[in-house]
C-alpha cells in the first residue's frame, strides 16, 4: 500500500474506531481508510436519504441563503461563466451561482436530492449519477465541490473527471475539512467531521496542492474559515 498523495511506503496506524483503521503517510501527513472502501460500497451509504423528498428538503430556506452568500465570495470567477456543482445536493448552490450570473448545472449520486432539485430550480440543469458513471459532455470554467472529496476512495478517478469537466484556466473550487488545522480536536475520534466510512481521508493544505499538481492545477487562493475548513481555489494550468 502506498500513500495516494505522495506515494510513500511509509505509512502508520493512525487511528482505528469500530472496524475503521486510518493509516498516515509519514511524508506528507495524509490520512486515510486503510483498506479503503470500493466507491461502489460508498455509493450505496448515500440511500439514506434524510428527510428529503421530490418536494421537501430540510432547512431549505437557511441553505438557500447559505448558498448565495458562498456564491457571492465566489463572483469573480463565476459571473457570466459556465459553472458545475459536483455533489450537488439539493441544487441550492446551482440556483445561487445561476442567480448571480452564471449558466449553472450540478451532479448527485442521491437521487431524491436531484428530484427536489429539478422541482425547486427549473431553471438550472440536473444530473442524477455518480461521479465515476458520468459522461460530460462540455467542460466547464468553473466547478465547484465542496465536501466531497473526503468521501471519494478513487482519488484519481476523481481527479480525471475534474479534468474532463474543466479545460485551460478553468477554476476548481474545493472545500474539504482541514486535517492541519489548530482547531482539530484532541483525541481526532471527537472531530465532527471523524464519521468513517462517511469520509474515508483528511487533507492538509499541501496534500490537496500536491494532488491538483499532479493533474495540472495550481492553487489560486485559499479562502479563510472559521472552523477546521479548508477552501481554496485551484486554476487548471496544463
Ligand atoms: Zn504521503
């Protein structure tokens, strides 16, 4: 087994709760599921569907707010531009980055999340598949994706989709929670964010460089937050 960021050999017990053991690379502090899930055994965890149907979807009005005020931060690089959101929900952001100008569309495994999507943002365009079974068929200037990544077992089946998704100088917005930061609490097992198999790595700012380096991006911007968050925009440069 070798780390997915950087390859090392070096790995070691991280953390282990229920059946769930971490491993961490020792050269770039990566962590994650070791053995990891199939993204098929994932998908199915994703069912669970909530409280959401076709026409309800918790907390919607706080989440359509949310959502523009996340989209407004994010103007410069999606106003009057194309913009996909990969692990769409409930559309809430698609409506958001439509409303402030972008021609918008968004993708989710969860299937009454797109059904309530469709009935509630008509104007916005839906998908219902998972990433790894989707075909783009147009690249997009800017996708945006946040919390999914540390869902995601097939790091470069992922990656590879980003790049179908996107062409030269288009942005890629990514929010995962930050494994570096002050804020992680002590033991890890108390973080909200610990819920395996829900999410099967934890990123530093360096470990999500290091792998958009490797499939041609550069990190344009990071984005401060309040809590253990990481946000930062990435600009596809090959
Ligand atoms: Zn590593």
């Amino acid at each position: 087994m070798k780390c997915p960021i950087c390859a090392s050999t070096k790995l070691l017990p991280f953390v282990q709760q229920d059946e769930w053991c971490f491993s961490q690379c020792v050269d770039c502090q990566f962590a994650f599921l070791n053995p990891m899930p199939t993204q098929a055994q994932l998908n199915g965890l994703y069912e669970d569907d909530r409280g959401i149907t076709a026409t309800h979807y918790p907390k919607a009005a706080s989440r359509r707010l949310r959502s523009l005020m996340r989209a407004l931060r994010l103007l410069p690089w999606c106003w009057r531009k194309s913009a996909f959101d990969l692990g769409c929900g409930g559309g809430f952001m698609v409506n958001a980055l439509q409303r402030l100008g972008a021609a918008a569309s968004g993708l989710d495994v969860n299937a009454q999340a797109i059904a309530y999507a469709r009935t509630q943002f008509p104007a916005c365009r839906f998908y219902s598949e998972s990433f790894n079974a989707f075909e783009a068929t147009q690249t997009f200037d800017f996708v945006y994706c946040s919390e999914l990544i540390e869902h995601v077992s097939e790091l470069s089946e992922f990656m590879q989709m980003l790049r179908r998704l996107t062409h030269l100088k288009s942005r890629v917005y990514i929010t995962t929670p930050d494994l570096g930061s002050q804020q992680v609490p002590q033991p890890i097992t108390e973080w909200d964010v610990f819920v395996p198999p829900h999410h099967v790595q934890f990123f530093k700012e360096t470990n999500l460089a290091q792998l958009f380096r490797q499939y041609g991006f550069e990190q344009e911007k990071r984005f401060p937050d309040r809590k253990a968050g990481l946000k930062v925009l990435f600009r596809r440069v090959a």
